[in-house]
C-alpha cells in the first residue's frame, strides 16, 4: 500500500496507529526518516506525517545528535505548535515530547501507543513500542495530536 493508499484508509487515532506499528523495527539512524531503511524519533513522527498528509509542512535542517545539548531553543517544541495541535491529555495516536533531563531542552519523542505503550525510535536500537512508564511520564513536557485527516 502506498503512502497516498494510506492517507484515505480510514481517520483519526486508528490510523496513525496503523501507520506508526508499520515502523516496528525501523532501525534506528540519526536524522533518517524511511521506513524499514532507518529513522530517529523525529523521523518516525515526520514518517507518519507524511503517510497520512502528504508532503511536510516545512524542511527539516540538519542537526547533529547533540543538537539540544549545545542550542538552548526549544526548536522541537517550537515547530511541533507550528504544524500540530497541542493536547492537555495524551491519547493513543498522541506525540509526547519528552525532556530528558530536569532543565534540558525537549528533545525525545514518541507516538503513545496504548494507555500506558508508546512507539519511538530509540538510540542504539530500532523503533521499538515501549512502556509508557514512570520514568517517561516524569520526562514528559508536552503532547500533539496529528490535523484531521482530509479525505
């Protein structure tokens, strides 16, 4: 099925969960953003993106895996209010952002999979589904939710 297959296979929530379980074992490669061939978190989120609307709203620079360490913007954040829509409460099909330090700037994400699951791609490894644990939940800063899909 291609990607304009998908965009019209259904709405909401169940379909960027049936796209993003497509990426399970994507392997993990900074700044990639194609499945089965390699992706980040980022890429994973712009993957789903593009499944279900087509082109991305705006490009991607280059930036290097230390890239929040050594800027102090809050980029990720920034752009995701650009082109997502803020949630209060994170439902399957959300993407949570996450700080990975108290301080830091947001730098990690994930699309929450189930109540307590989330799907994100994970240095070192692959793009795995994980617990939506303690951990994670104190790291979390923000979460979106995709447009509307147009039919």
């Amino acid at each position: 099925m291609g990607e304009g297959d998908r965009r019209n296979a259904g709405g909401g929530a169940s379909a960027v969960l049936r796209e993003t379980r497509l990426w399970l074992r994507t392997p993990y490669r900074h700044q990639a953003s194609a499945l089965h061939a390699g992706c980040d978190c980022l890429g994973l989120v712009r993957g789903v993106y593009r499944a279900l609307h087509g082109a991305e709203p705006e490009p991607v620079p280059p930036y290097r895996p230390d890239w929040a360490e050594t800027g102090g913007r809050e980029l990720l954040l920034e752009a995701f209010h650009r082109w997502l829509i803020p949630t209060g409460t994170p439902e399957p099909g959300d993407i949570l952002v996450f700080r990975m330090a108290p301080g830091a700037v947001a730098k990690h994400c994930a699309i929450q999979s189930g109540l307590d699951r989330m799907i994100h791609a994970y240095w070192g490894r692959a793009c795995v589904e994980s617990v939506l644990g303690r951990w994670w939940r104190e790291r979390l800063v923000a979460a979106f939710r995709f447009p509307p899909l147009v039919s």
